[in-house]
C-alpha cells in the first residue's frame, strides 16, 4: 500500500513529517557536523518561513497533538500532584540573636 500526500508519496515518518511541516526535518533540527556558516544560513531561512507563517508553531502543535492522540494516547494521562500546604514560620519575638 502507497501512501501520497498531496501528490508526494511518503514512504517514512521522515516523508510523513516533511509533508506535515511542508519544510525537510533538518531545517529545524539541523545537521549534524554544520559549520557555523551553514547554521548561520539554516536559521536564517527558518526566521524567514516563520515570517512568512507566523502560525506554523501552532499548526505543528496541533499535528503533534494529534498525532500523540492517535497513536500514544495514554502520554495525555495526567495525574494531578497533591500539593502539600506550605508552612511559614514565624520568626520568635523577643529573643535577641547573639552574634
């Protein structure tokens, strides 16, 4: 069974989330062994797509989100911690501190 995506056939999660992002993986994590030039230019052309879709955080959240629904719903399970009441101390009047 092929899978395509608005044309592109994915054949890996790597294809899959390329074709979520619309961007490749390491344009985002980078690469590893980059010079500093090339990191300099790789963040440069992330500044430029995040200002050409200021929304695409939010989208890949959502897809995130979605996609740990689907496949890992139990890391949504959140078991509220009991917070223990703080107790102040109050400082003892009348008793001087020798130094």
């Amino acid at each position: 069974m092929r899978t395509y995506i608005g044309g592109h056939q994915a054949v890996s999660a790597t294809d899959f989330v390329e074709l979520a992002l619309g961007t490749p993986v390491e344009l985002w994590l980078g690469m590893e062994g980059e010079s500093e030039m090339e990191r300099a230019a790789r963040l440069d052309a992330a500044r430029d797509i995040l200002a050409d879709h200021p929304n695409l955080p939010d989208d890949v959240s959502r897809v995130a989100a979605e996609a740990i629904e689907a496949f890992a719903p139990e890391l949504f399970d959140v078991t509220p911690l009991v917070r223990r009441p703080v107790v102040r101390r109050r400082p003892r009047r009348g008793k001087a501190v020798a130094a």
